[in-house]
C-alpha cells in the first residue's frame, strides 16, 4: 500500500505511455499514409510540402484506378448483397427448423471463416480453370461470398430471437406463407443487422486484396490496381487511392457501428 | 344448454420427447362459448391452445372445427387466429397495418381494408389511432391492437393465451369486460388460457380445469366451482374445508353416510360402503351458529384475516383433528381462540371419490 502511494499517478502515467506507443504503432503508418497523399512533391516521403489535392486529382483521372475502383463497386455490392441474403436464408433455416445434423450444418457454414484467404483464393482458381471458367470478377465474388457469408449468417442468426419467433407465428397465424413471413416480417424486423452485415462484408470485400489478386486477369479491384502501382514504385498516387478505400471504410464501418449499437440498446 | 358442438378435440396426446405434455384430452365447444382452459403452469393448457390453433400438431387424435378435419392444418389455413401473451405486434408497421395485415394477406383491396381496419379498431376502442407506431402505445392498447388484429380476419374461433397476464389489476378487469362484450357482439367463440381462477369464473361459459396433460373437470363456472369433480378442480377453484372420511352405508338409494372427523355426513352419490372419500365444502356455505341443517360441531378460530368484503377465518378442533375454511362478514367480531359453533346445509357437501 505504501509503497504504490510514494509515487502516486506513475502506474496511470507508464500506462498511458503504453497505450499511446500501441496506438502509435497501429495507426503511425495510416497518418502518414493519409498525409503523403496531400504531398504536392513527387515522393511521398519528407519533407512534407502542401498539402495539395493534385495526387487525388491524378487518382481520379487515372483510367486504372478510376476502372478499379468500378470493379470493386460491383464486386463489393453484388458479393455482399449474396453474402447476405444467402446468411440471411441460412440462418433462418437453423434459428426456425429442427433437422437431422443441424449443428454440423451450422458448423460447415460457420467454416470458412477459419479457411485463409489464400486457400480459398488458390482453391477457387483451381476449381474455376478446372471447370473451363477463365479467370473474372464473377470468380472474385464467388470468393467473397465464401467468405463474408459466414459474417452474415452469425449476424442475421444473432437476432432471429423467441420474440421474432412469436411475431412471426403471428404472422403465420393470420395466413402468411412462409416466403411472405420472411420478406414482410422477419426481413423488415431484423433491417439494421441486415444493413449492418451488408456493410461489413462491403468494407471486407472492398479491400481484399487476396483472392482478387489470384482470380483476376485484366478486370480488377482497386487494391489489386494499388499493389500493381505499388511495383512501380511509390508515389503519392498511391497514397491517395490507399487513403480513398480507407474512407470509404472507416464510413461504412461507422454505418455498422450505429447501426448494431442502437439494436443493443 | 350445449348448442351443437363447433370445435371438437377428440383424444388428443401430445408429447415432446419423453414429456407428455396433453394426454387424451377431449372437449366439444359451441359455435358462441367462451372457453377459458384454467391450470397451473405445465399442465398442458397453453399446449392445447397451440394444438387448437395449429402451432403444434398432436401426436394422436383429431381435431375438428365446423365439422372439418383440420387435425394436418398449418395456423394459416385454419379459421382460428391467435392473441399472444406478448401480443406479437409487427413493430415495424403502424397500428393500421398490424391490423390490415391478415386483410392484406387475404387480398381485400384498398376501400373495402380501411373500412374493415376502421370497423375493427372502432370495436376495441381505438378509433384515430391508425397512424400510431406500436412502441406509442400502452400495454392494454397493444393488447387491443392484438385482439383487432386478430378479430379483423373473422375467425371462427379465437384463441387467447394469457392475454392479460401483463396487465395491472384495474386494467385486467376492465379488459375482462370488453373481452366478454366482444365475444357476444361478434358472437365468436373465444378459447382463453389463464392460470387466474377469477379471471376464468368472470369470463368463462365453459371452464376446463387442466392438470398434467389431463382434464380434471369441464362445466359451466358455477358448477364446477360448487361442485368439482375432482379433488384438484375442487382446491384450484378455491378453498375449501376437506372432511376425509369412509362411506359407512348406503342409505336409501343415492344417499351415503360417511364417516367423518365431523360424525357422519350424509351425501348424495353411488359409491359401495367402505370406499375412501373426500367431502369438501366451500367456505361461505360453512355457517357460525348451530341452527344449520348439518351440525359439524365447535371449532376455535386459529387465524382471521380481514379481506374488506369478508373476514376469511381458518378453525380448527382437535380429537379427532379437522380444520375449517370459512368466511364471516366483515362487521362479526372475531378473535383467536374464540370457539365457533358451525353448520352447513347438507346440499352444498361435494363427495368426491379418492
């Protein structure tokens, strides 16, 4: 006891020292990113001069970045709006219905999750040149729904809850059917988790660098068009771009956030 | 008194997993009853509720309404809607569309929805309150949003479990009103689960007293309350002093005389001498004073408890031990350890077979 009051505050002191460092350490390389892309030089590295908006103007005039960031914006819709429908669907299914090997069922959806990206990247390449199907975008959101449906499927299971059961039994009661349950009750009922899904697989699907890499040829996402830039060299175009999907990100990020919070309440 | 029976369960078990959860309960409701399914909790009568509306299938039996088999049929095809006991509003429409969703469902179109919506909330007492999001309302408006809701559809019969479990008192009783005035208005029959014996007595045509997946007694209110069937309907209608006793000899014809802590009771039924009995009699029809047709001797008054209308006195005597339920009006004046001298009129002692 005495000995922790002779130096009161040090404790907090080395403990704020500590998070700061932790804190400095995660997000260090972000600021400097972000800065270096308001450079008005031709290096993204000191001194800093500007800030200017020239590299973002570049990155938005720049036909493979502009394509990229296209491809991404289909990609990124399509495979999370099938992540979450499909989740959606599935877990539905196990929340509702009683079946033989439910819980292996839900294990096996659960699965991917736990697979590395560069597994299902490589397997889908394999499958796909096996199956005759050239390398596309259409392969990449295939990729992303394997792994960004198990997100949605633990999301959307998380609030199919007894209450929801009663209201749709309601639902049933007054003679729905059960595809009218689910797009006029349960849908509607679970709106912000669905949203919230939508938006986290959106902003996983939108810098997955992986499995776009491995199943693209010449449309590509946007971070596949940042890593070919990148072996050109550095430039503050890069920088821009990088800090561009970072935006984009951190504000489908907070989507989710207020979206999930406000449920909890 | 029993018009033609609409709904009829005929043998129905229920069983979940090893549970059995109704085991062959069978019931015949008229087109205009309203039902009230009393018991404790497990004793099968919410069960039987779901296996009415179609939310459970049973794993014997039949079940048919207006003479049709509906035993295979999913909630949304039978003529039955449900009151649930957390009304199960859909949070996300307003009052007009929780109540025009079965409409919706059933393709009445534009006019012909708003006027059924208006009639409907107009009869629970809602009128103006279309526009209403659900989390706006009180508990006994959202119980009246479920029972427009529910109403609107014109089932033939409508079930309501434990719908007002979630009320305060004044508002339970209120709501029994209503509840009593739509059914002759709509002329339905109501099928209503509750564990409330007051509730049941106040609503109820047709009690049915459940316990362990059995019915125990089924009657009109006063007469199962007067005279129980069995020794469970008998205390979970309410109190009542329980003489055990043996029946010594058959009087003439249907008149016993039992032997009793009391001396012997003379009682209307059919049972060989010998047999095990149970006499019980309901507390106010036990009286303070000796003049009555029965003397049960002199008891000493353990405890009254004064409950406005009534004092609710327990007596006792001891060698051979009894003890006594009663009731005395609120102006007596009562002490413990005062000694009461108690009669009852030979009809009100219920015989019950142990």
């Amino acid at each position: 006891m005495i000995g922790r009051l002779r130096w009161p505050g040090a404790g907090t002191a080395l403990g704020a020292l500590y998070m700061a460092l932790c804190y400095g350490f995660i997000f260090l390389p972000v600021i400097v990113l972000v800065l270096f892309s308001f450079q008005s030089g031709d290096l993204p590295a000191p001194p800093f001069n500007g800030p200017s908006l020239r590299w973002y103007q570049a990155a938005f005039a720049d036909g493979r970045l502009v394509d990229g960031f296209t491809n991404s914006l289909l990609v990124g819709g399509s495979s999370s709006a099938l992540s979450v429908l499909l989740g959606f669907f599935a877990a539905y299914g196990i929340a509702r219905y009683e079946f033989p090997l439910k819980r292996a069922i839900q294990a096996i959806v659960i699965l991917p999750l736990a697979v590395s990206y560069l597994l299902i990247g490589m397997g889908l390449l394999v499958s796909a040149s096996w199956l005759g199907f050239s390398p596309s975008l259409s392969t990449v959101v295939i990729g992303h729904v394997v792994v960004n449906m198990p997100l949605a499927f633990v999301i959307c299971l998380a609030q199919l809850g007894e209450h929801q059961r009663r209201v749709e039994a309601a639902a049933r009661d007054l003679g729905a059917s059960t595809f009218r349950v689910l797009f006029s009750i349960t849908a509607p009922m679970i709106a912000p988790a669905l949203i919230a899904a939508f938006c986290l697989c959106f902003t996983l699907s939108w810098d997955e660098t992986l499995i776009a890499l491995l199943n693209t040829r010449f449309d590509v996402t946007l971070p596949v068009v940042i890593l070919s830039l990148l072996r050109g060299g550095v430039s503050p175009l890069t920088n821009a771009a990088g800090s561009f999907i970072f935006l984009c990100s951190i504000l489908l990020m907070v989507v989710v956030e207020l979206l999930l919070l406000r449920q909890r309440r | 008194m029993r018009e033609e029976a609409h709904l009829v369960v005929e043998d129905v078990r229920k069983l979940y997993g090893e549970v059995v959860a109704l085991d062959g309960v069978s019931l015949a409701v008229g087109a205009t009853d309203y039902v009230v399914l009393l018991g404790p909790s497990g004793s099968g009568k919410t069960t039987l509720l779901s296996v009415i509306g179609g939310f459970a299938f049973p794993s014997a039996g039949r079940i048919t309404i207006a003479g049709k088999d509906v035993t295979a049929l999913g909630p949304a095809v039978r003529p039955t809607t449900t009151v649930f006991q957390d009304y199960a509003l859909f949070p996300h429409m307003t009052v007009a569309g929780n109540v025009g969703f079965g409409l919706r469902i059933r393709g009445v179109a534009g006019t012909e929805q708003r006027r059924r919506v208006g009639a409907a909330l107009e009869m629970v007492g809602l009128t103006g309150f279309d526009r209403r999001g659900i989390h706006e309302l009180s508990g006994g408006q959202r119980q009246r949003v479920a029972l427009a809701r529910a109403l609107v559809v014109e089932p033939q019969i409508l079930l309501l479990d434990e719908p007002l479990g979630a009320l305060d008192l004044n508002l339970r009783r209120q709501m029994q009103d209503e509840l009593l005035d739509l059914q002759r208005r709509t002329g339905r029959s109501f099928v209503h689960v509750t564990h409330d014996q007051e509730e049941a007595m106040a609503l109820a045509s047709l009690i049915v007293v459940m316990n362990k997946g059995r019915i125990e007694d089924l009657g009109p209110p006063q007469r199962v309350y007067a005279r129980p069937a069995t020794r469970f309907a008998a205390t979970f209608m309410g109190e009542s002093t329980q003489f055990e006793g043996r029946v010594a000899e058959r009087a003439s014809g249907q008149c016993l005389l039992v032997e009793t802590p009391v001396g012997h009771l003379p009682v209307t039924g059919n049972l060989e001498a010998g047999s095990q009995v149970t006499i019980i009699l309901r507390p106010e029809n036990i009286r303070a004073e000796a003049g009555g047709e029965i003397a049960l001797g002199e008891a000493r008054v353990r405890e009254a408890v004064f409950q406005g209308a009534h004092y609710r006195v327990l007596a006792s005597r001891q060698s051979p031990a009894q003890d006594f339920v009663l009731r005395l009006p609120p102006q007596a004046v009562i002490e413990p350890g005062m000694a009461l001298k108690l009669s009852c009129a030979a009809g009100d002692l219920v015989l019950l077979q142990r």
